[in-house]
C-alpha cells in the first residue's frame, strides 16, 4: 500500500491525475482557450512575449504545454491570440468608425480621440505596446485585423487626398503612425511628462489639455495649407 505524505502521491496516481486533466480540458475547449488567454494575457502583460516562457503559462493556467500547441500552435500564435482578443472592441470600434463615415477629415479627429480614451481607459493597452517596443521585432507581428485597419485607412485618405480635403503631399501611411504615435506616446511617458510639468493640474486634467492640443496640431498638419 502507498503511504502518501502531505499532498504527494505515488508517481503513477500523479500521472493518472494529469491524464485526466488532459482529457477534462480536451472535453471543454472553450473553456481551455480562455484559461490558457487569461494566463498568457497576465504573463505577457507583466514580462514581455520574449520574458514569457510556455511552461510558465501552461502552470498559471493550470493546462500542459501540448494543451497550448493544441489550441495555438506557438507561443507567437498564442501572442497574436491574445492581442486580437484585447483589442477586439477597438478594432470594431474603429472599423466601424471608417465605414461609415463621410467626411475624412472628422474621421481622423475622431479616430485619434478614440484611440487617446481607449489607451486612457486601458493601462494594458499600452503594456502590450510598450513591450513590443522594448523587444524589436521580435516581440510584434502585425494581426490581420491591425493591417485591415491600416488598409481601409489609407484607402479613406486617399480619396480624401483626392477631394482635397487632405493634404496630398503627406504619405497616408505615415499619417495613420502618427495618429497612433501621439496618443501612446503621451500614456507612456505619463508619469515623466507630470513630474516635468510644474503645474498643480492633476492627471486628468493634464490628459484633457494634451488631448485638446493635440488633436488641434495633428489636423494643423493634415488639413490642406491656405493658397496665398
């Protein structure tokens, strides 16, 4: 008969035990992916893609490694994963906001006010960000939903171009970075840009002046130059 100390248990009950967990979570795959999301979302928000190891995502979610390969197929695969899932609501939030809009120039002011509140609204957001700058290229890999974005964006500014609603000597690409750039550079350097400010404005007080300044100098830029 095994004598069994504290929580131990004979090296045969053990691997019983974990096939068993094996089959439970193969037998419930929804929930498996959400576990194996919401570990892989803490870690990879916390440490990094590259500072994130499988092991320590399968222990967090309480699944095996192969349960991950299984649902994922990589690391890289479960990153993108979990990136899609949050920004899922920005991205059909913005989607949408390009689809139906009529005018170019207010979906710009529009969009890079959307993009301040949801960064504003989710320090996460800019975790993920920030790590796959500190990281290179190897920690970011476009998601599909990001390069439609991209696409439908720059088709939009074009036609604007085209109009003459937009500058047209401005690359829509590099318009698009900026939109993007401005607001997650405020929300990365917060804490530096409110220690340098001598001013007894608090946070969001501080957040709604760079917004308003902003938005202005970014359409400023885009908005086509007075002819003399």
């Amino acid at each position: 008969m095994a004598i069994l100390i504290g929580d131990q248990r004979p090296r045969d009950e053990s691997g019983a035990a974990d096939a068993a967990e094996e089959t439970r979570r193969r037998r419930d795959p929804e929930a498996t992916r959400k576990a194996i999301l919401d570990a892989g979302e803490e870690l990879f928000v916390r440490n990094g893609p590259i500072g994130t190891s499988l092991s320590q995502i399968a222990k967090k979610a309480g699944v095996t490694k192969s349960l991950i390969h299984h649902h994922f197929g990589s690391k890289e695969e479960l990153w993108q994963g979990v990136q899609r899932r949050h920004f899922r609501k920005y991205f059909e939030l913005q989607k949408r906001m390009i689809q139906e809009s009529s005018s170019t120039a207010e979906l710009l002011e529009e969009s890079i006010v959307a993009y301040f509140r949801f960064l504003q609204q989710d320090p996460k957001s800019v975790r993920f960000f920030s790590w796959t700058l500190v990281e290179g290229e190897d920690g970011h890999c476009p998601m599909d939903e990001e390069k439609e974005l991209f696409e439908l964006g720059i088709e939009k500014i074009r036609e604007a171009q085209a109009a003459g609603e937009i500058r047209d000597d401005l690359e829509p690409f590099f318009i698009i970075k900026t939109l993007i750039s401005l607001p997650m550079a405020w929300f990365q350097t917060h804490e530096d840009t409110r220690a340098l400010v001598d001013s007894e404005i608090d946070a969001a007080g501080l957040d709604e002046m760079y917004l308003r300044d902003m938005v202005e100098i970014f359409l400023g830029g885009v908005r086509p130059r007075p002819t003399s």
